[in-house]
C-alpha cells in the first residue's frame, strides 16, 4: 500500500479519442503531470529494462566508466557528478546514471561500454517503445489543444528517425541512511528540457516529489501498482520546458526533485529509474502553436518570440542554467 495519497491524474490512453484527449489536456495544463495507462509496456518490458540497468550499475567503475558523459551529453555520470539544482546544494546528486542518445538507422551517436553493447538490441527496443508511447500522447495532446484539421501536428515534428536531442537515461540512487537536512535530496529540484518526459519507477522505491503548480507545495508523487498482471504499473509523463514555451505556458512545465523520503532514511533502500526524454527533430521551428486554445494567450511564449528551432531552444535553456559556451 502506498503511503501518500495520490495527487496525479490517470489516464488511460489504450483509446485515442476525444474524452482522452481532454483528459490529457486537462492534467497537462494544471499540474503539468499526470500516470498513464494502456501504454504498450507490458511488466516484462518494464522488469527487463529494469535487469539490463541493475546488471549494468552493479559493473566496476571502471566498465561503467568506458563512455564518461561529457558536454555532448550521452555517457556514464559516476556518483555526486550531475548536480541539478546548484544554487541550493554543493555537493553533486548522490545518483549515478547512463544517458543513451537517439537511434538514427540502428547506429546510436556516441560509443557504449561493452555491456550495453552486447544489450544493445534491448536498448534500442526499449527506447523505440519509449518513442512510440510519446507520439501517441503527442498526437492526444494535439487533438485535446484542438490543433485545427491537423491533430498530428507535434507528432510529425517527432519522427522517429530524424536528429532530435532524444535521452534514455537508466538513473541508480544507491540507499544510504541519512538524517542531515540538508543529505536527503537525492535528485535537486529542477525542470526537464524537451518536449515530455516518461518516467517508470519501481515497487517501495519512492521519492518524486512535485512542486504543484496548483497548490506550489511539494507533493509526494506515489508508485501506483499495475491494474492487472500483463500490464506495466502506470507511468508518469510531464511536460517539459519546450512544450510549454511552444504553447504559450497553456501546459505546464513543473519543477520536480528526488528525496529520501523518511522510511527510505531508515532502511537505506535504493532507487532505480528509468527515464524518456522526448525532443521535437532539432531543425523544427517553434512558431505558434495552431490551437484556439494556444493563440488565446497574447505574448507570451512561442506567440511572443523570434522563431527559436527547438535546438537553438535547448541550447538558450543549457545555457541559462550552466552559462556553457556554445
Ligand atoms: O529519478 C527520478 O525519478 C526523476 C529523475 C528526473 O527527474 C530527471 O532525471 O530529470
Ligand atoms: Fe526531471
């Protein structure tokens, strides 16, 4: 039984219609968050992609440690390396991480250990599925924004096949008992960059947190179970810092954070996560979006900009928040 109430939405999307579309909608312009059902996952999937990330984190360092992240932003970042809320913390996350770039003709853009080398048909099927779930929920969030005559409008400025600045990222939190105040974040409260964000965590390993837009308190975000034994237990998607520029803000882009929470301070238990960053092609352009509900909102976001392409729009937010050089 979970601990915390639920405050996140579920949709179930095995249906693409109209009342889906609302309901996404809905969830995506308040609390920016929301669980989804009916997506092609099946438990196998998840628990399989689950082992591959498990057997990978158990590695040495030094295997792990073959293909280190770097400005590109694909490789292996060892513990306390990544810290995604500077301003607030010294010392890095205490979380270890694999970020996978985009599959373009089977050929990924970056090298990988040898693990995930003789793995990399998994891992392509895995991010694959990841991309397929994240058009579908594209082409319901065009159909709930009532994107006229064209409700595959974001989706076809996400195929599959073309350069985008898509991330599988396999994320480990290893247990650690910790009482200090200022020890118990376990990822720093931040904002994603792209489009959407999939996020698929496990049984008793809880932590997420949302600061509500709606009600701007940090709100513990449950594991829900799965609602038979083929399906995967229902996922979280948020919308990410790019949608809701492109949408003039209508869908929210929330910042989130990772804590020990305190039971975990007590039995030391770790964290895996798995997560889809969702990016549109880098060449798209972010003009208005064609949504009565979007050109309803005067001047703000991709309604009040010169036209950004989305990677002209991730490479201005890196900057803003690491003041990199590009
Ligand atoms: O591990 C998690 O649950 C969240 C990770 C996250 O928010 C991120 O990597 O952007
Ligand atoms: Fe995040």
């Amino acid at each position: 039984m979970a601990d915390t109430e639920n405050p996140v939405a579920v949709v179930d999307v095995s249906e693409i219609n109209q009342a889906t579309a609302d309901r996404l909608v809905e969830a995506a312009s308040t609390l920016g968050f929301v669980f989804i059902e009916g997506s092609a996952f099946t438990q196998k999937d998840v628990d399989e992609a689950f082992d591959l990330s498990k057997r990978f984190f158990e590695l040495p360092v030094e295997q792990k440690n073959q293909v280190p992240i770097d400005e590109s932003n694909y490789g292996y970042s060892a513990m306390n390396v990544e810290n995604l809320d500077p301003d607030s913390h010294v010392k890095g996350d205490p979380k270890e991480a694999f970020n996978f770039g985009q599959f373009q003709n089977g050929e990924l853009p970056h090298k990988v250990p040898d693990f995930f080398q003789q793995n990399i048909d998994q891992v392509q099927a895995l991010q694959s599925k990841c991309h397929q779930l994240s058009i579908r929920l594209l082409k319901l969030l065009g159909m709930g924004l009532k994107i006229e005559n064209d409700p595959d409008w974001f989706a076809d400025r996400h195929r599959p096949d073309a350069k985008s600045e898509s991330i599988l990222r396999f994320l480990y939190y290893p247990g650690q008992k910790k009482t200090d105040p200022q020890e118990v974040i376990r990822a720093g409260a931040h904002t994603d960059y792209g489009t959407l964000t999939l996020l698929f965590q496990k049984k008793d390993q809880d932590g997420l947190e949302i600061l509500s837009p709606v009600t701007k308190k940090w709100t513990p975000v449950p594991f829900l179970p799965a609602k038979d034994s083929q399906s995967c237990p229902p996922l979280i998607v948020n919308i990410a810092d790019l949608l809701s520029f492109w949408t003039a803000g209508v869908l929210k882009s929330a910042i989130h954070r990772v804590k020990f929470p305190p039971r975990v301070q007590q039995t030391g238990q770790d964290r895996y996560s798995i997560v889809y960053f969702c990016h549109p092609e880098n060449t798209t352009l972010l003009e208005p979006v064609p949504s009565p509900i979007v050109s309803a909102v005067k001047g703000r976001g991709a309604n009040n900009s010169d036209l950004l392409t989305a990677k002209q729009h991730l490479d201005k937010r890196l900057a803003a928040t690491y003041g990199w050089k590009y």
